[in-house]
C-alpha cells in the first residue's frame, strides 16, 4: 500500500503527499487535467505546445533550468491525449527551488512573441522530423482519422495538422493556458524525504495566492458505436508492407478497461505469445508483431501492427491475425496462460512502484482519474478478471464492424 496525506488549497488546487524517508531526494509532479482531447478542432497541438512553452519563461522566472540545475534537480514532461504532467526530482534540502520555479509557471508563463516563436520550431521540426518525413510516420494520423468521427482522439497529441501549431497566436495561446493550467484543475504531488508540514507550508506559501480560475468542465460527445468496418491502403517509400489494426476498447474507467490490458499481454506479452508464436516464429508471416493500446481515459483502442515479411500478401498476413483472433473466441483460454500474464502485470506495477518518481506520477494519475487511493486496488481489479472474461471481451471487441484497417505498402 502507498501512503499519503491529501488536503486542498483554498484556490482549488489539490496536494498529495507522500513521505519515504529512505531518500535524499524529493520530486514534485503537478498534473494538469488537460490534454490534445481538450482542443478546439482548428487549433490542435496546444496542450503539446505547452509542453515546450513551459520551459520558455514564467512570468517571474525567465529562465526554468538555470536555478533549478544549481539546485541539483532535473525535470522534464510528457503530454497525452488526456493529461499533461510536469515533474521536478532534486535533494530534500532544496525542496523550495521547485515550489518557487513551478507555483511560477502556474502563475502565468512568460508569453512573449519571441518564446512562442523559438518553441514553435522546435514542434513544427518535430511534426516533420516523427510524423512526416518518418517511414511509416503518419500512420497514426490516418488511423485516428479512420477509427474516429466525433471525438476529439481522432488526433494525435502532436496535433491534427501541421498549420495549426505554425499559426498559433500568442492570445489563443494565452487563452488556452488560463483556461487549463489553473489550481482547480491541477493536482501536485510532493513525495520522497519530506514532512507533510514542510509541504503544507509550501503550498501555502507559494500555491496559495494563485487566482483558481474556473472549473473546467469537460462535455465531449462520446464517439458514436461503429457500425461497419474502416479501411484504407496507404502507398509510401517504406521498406515493407505493415498492417495496422485497431478495435474500439473501453475507457480507463471501465472494469474491461483491465480485461482488455490483459487479453493485449495474451496477445503480445513477450516470446510466448499467440501472435509472435503463431505468426513471427512459426509461421514465419511477420518481422515483428504487437498488440498494445493506449490507456485512454474515455473510449480508447486495442491494436495490432506488424511489418509483414518480403514475398507475403497483406491479405494472407491480416488472414492468419484473424485466425488468432478467431481461437480466442471459440473458447476460453487456460487458467495458466491467464496467472502468467496477471503475474507480469504484478511484477511491472511493483518495480514501478520501486521508483519515487513513478509513485508521484501515479497519485497524481489516479486522483486526477478520480481518487488517488484507486493507485492501491489496481492488482485487485486485475486478479478478478476470470478466463470467461477474457472470453466474453474477445467477442465483444474482435468484431469486424468495430475494426479499422490500414495497409501500409512500400512503393519499392
């Protein structure tokens, strides 16, 4: 079980604190709830701008890294479709560099033409460098695009096109930072060798007197449930054929949201499983092969990609995936194939946890989801899951009119 101490500033903002005193070390995490889903459709790539943007200069602070490196601390970020996280690890003793530099850029960042600028570059050169001029690098673009019609995921957290992030203005900027990045819809988490009254007294002092600024309240039109089957064939100088294919899943809230996890691991957990067995070792059909999804909080998707071997008809390569579909739901799996992938889900949450850092990022995760406490009943959630589970959500995903298929084909 993870402790921790949770209380609420007067401005809304959340604080999670979680003391082990076997490190000299400190992290703070603030996590904001908002991420690509929460972007106007015609301006998209905002909340990963921020990203970039945040390490631009604050209000007071002009520049994030100088202080915070003489403190002996380091940071970085990650954006998703959801949520965007910024975390701080430094020694114990220096604990207040990091209230200082990050309760800063709550406060407002910086806003000048010239670090919209500089970081707008270094995103369009990202846009181009992983999603354009990248074998294969669109293919998520045109998958989204393919597996949905309304709701915000059908783009990706880098942004739906390219001239969005290059005519960003500074005022939609600006707007879209006092709209998200705000005390009430933030969450900090101070964790490592540290007092809850040390952080009490912290956020008092640095947190407190930031403007909470309004509830945002998230009202997306769920995506409609599919009816037909998606494909597309997209021609590309890329070494060889690839197949993608996706499914909608259940959210991260739903109880299948962790039979699905589990049914991915069947799937694609390592050497010994279905598709790497059947379809890489010994058919002999694909290179490489993996089933994955992504872990969204509202309706996500399960996929499957491979890069088909030379000589082998895509038609073949997505027949045999089919037919290793097909077996898991003729019948449920056996008891054993079930524990293996339980006891390497228990293993990844445990050496996670080993980490203070990884411990910060899940409470905020969690209580941004709903209750930090949630963070110590996953392994619960994953040991009621039965083979007749595994069964029932095989046949419930693994239809053809909730599938979407890209033939990625090299022109070579």
């Amino acid at each position: 079980m993870i402790q921790f101490e949770k209380f609420t500033l007067s401005n809304g903002l959340r604080v999670i604190v979680h003391q082990d005193s076997s490190t000299p070390m400190a992290v703070v995490n603030v996590m904001y709830d908002v991420g690509a889903r929460d972007e106007n459709p015609e301006k998209t790539g905002f909340a990963h701008l921020f990203e970039h943007l945040m390490f631009g200069g604050s209000v007071n602070i002009p520049n994030y890294d100088e202080p915070l490196q003489r403190a002996g601390g380091e940071n970085n970020a990650y954006t998703t479709n959801d949520i965007t996280n910024y975390y701080i690890q430094l020694p114990a003793q220096n604990l207040e560099t990091a209230f200082w530099l990050e309760s800063d850029r709550m406060l407002s960042l910086a806003f000048s033409k010239k670090s919209l600028e500089v970081q707008r570059k270094v995103v369009v050169e990202e846009f181009k460098e992983h999603y354009l001029n990248k074998p294969y690098g669109d293919a998520w673009h045109r998958m989204r695009e393919l597996a949905y019609t309304t709701h915000p995921y059908r783009w990706m957290t880098i942004g739906k096109e390219l001239s969005h992030i290059e005519n960003a203005k500074l005022e939609d900027v600006q707007q879209f930072f006092f709209k998200h990045y705000r005390p009430e819809n933030a969450v900090l988490v101070v964790a490592g060798n540290i007092t809850v009254e040390r952080v009490r007294e912290l956020a008092d002092k640095w947190f407190g007197n930031i403007d909470a600024g309004e509830k945002y309240n998230r009202n997306l039109t769920p995506e409609p449930e599919q009816q037909e089957e998606n494909r597309l064939v997209i021609e590309a100088t890329v070494p060889v054929n690839a197949i993608y294919k996706t499914w909608h899943m259940a959210s991260r809230l739903d109880r299948k949201y962790y039979i699905t996890d589990l049914l991915s691991d069947i799937l694609s957990g390592g050497g010994s499983s279905r598709l790497y067995q059947k379809l890489v070792k010994e058919k002999k059909l694909f290179s490489g092969i993996e089933c994955y999804h992504f872990g969204s909080t509202d309706n996500g998707l399960l996929a499957i990609e491979g890069k088909i071997v030379k000589g082998v008809k895509p038609e073949t390569a997505e027949k045999e995936i089919e037919n290793v579909l097909d077996e898991l739901q003729q019948e449920p799996i056996l008891e054993i194939e079930l524990q293996k992938v339980k006891n390497k889900t228990e293993s990844l949450i445990a050496f996670e946890d080993m980490s203070i850092m990884s411990r910060a990022a899940s409470l905020a995760y969690y209580e941004t989801l709903g209750d930090a406490s949630w963070m110590n009943f996953e392994l619960d959630k994953y040991a009621t899951v039965t083979t007749e589970d595994v069964l029932e959500e095989s046949r419930n995903i693994f239809k053809k009119e909730n599938s979407h298929t890209i033939y990625y084909l090299s022109r070579n």
